[in-house]
C-alpha cells in the first residue's frame, strides 16, 4: 500500500476519526476533517479516497468538530456552532 499526498491550497483545522457509511451500508474507518477555508472533508482511513465534502460548514475556518452515531457538530471561527445530520 502507498501512501497518496494530497495538495490543497487550505490547510487542515482540526481532525477527528469515527466510522461512515450510507444508511444500510457498511461503516469504514473515517478521517473527518475540518479546514481554514470553511469545509468539512471525510477520507476513507484505509483507502485515503475522499468520500465526501461540505461545503460552506463555516464563513471562516472550521476550528474544532465533535462526532455522534447520527450528526456532527462543528465549529467555526466566527463563533457559531453548527450541527448535521
């Protein structure tokens, strides 16, 4: 297996690691992450593929995230605290 890079113009925030999957689906070990230009990336642990984006989490940074079995709850730099399902 090798390592893959990823290059982006922004720079990780914060980081947390949990299992995701579809509704009905397998969960996979995921690396959630939380960037300075306001996205929430998701990388499949083992794979390193980038299963999803949201984008617009936050107007500035996403500075820390916390993980349930059904949401995420993020939050930014302007101070707001924001949750998902």
């Amino acid at each position: 297996m090798h390592a893959r890079a990823i290059q982006m113009q922004a720079r990780p925030i914060c980081l947390r690691f949990g299992l995701y999957g579809p509704e009905g689906q397998e969960k996979v070990p995921t690396i959630f992450s939380g960037w300075d230009d306001g996205r929430v990336r998701a990388y499949n642990a083992i794979t390193g593929v980038q299963t999803f984006i949201i984008d617009n989490a936050h107007v500035g940074g996403v500075l820390c995230m916390d993980l349930a079995p059904f949401y995420m709850v993020t939050g930014g730099t302007g101070g707001k605290v924001r949750g998902r399902v």
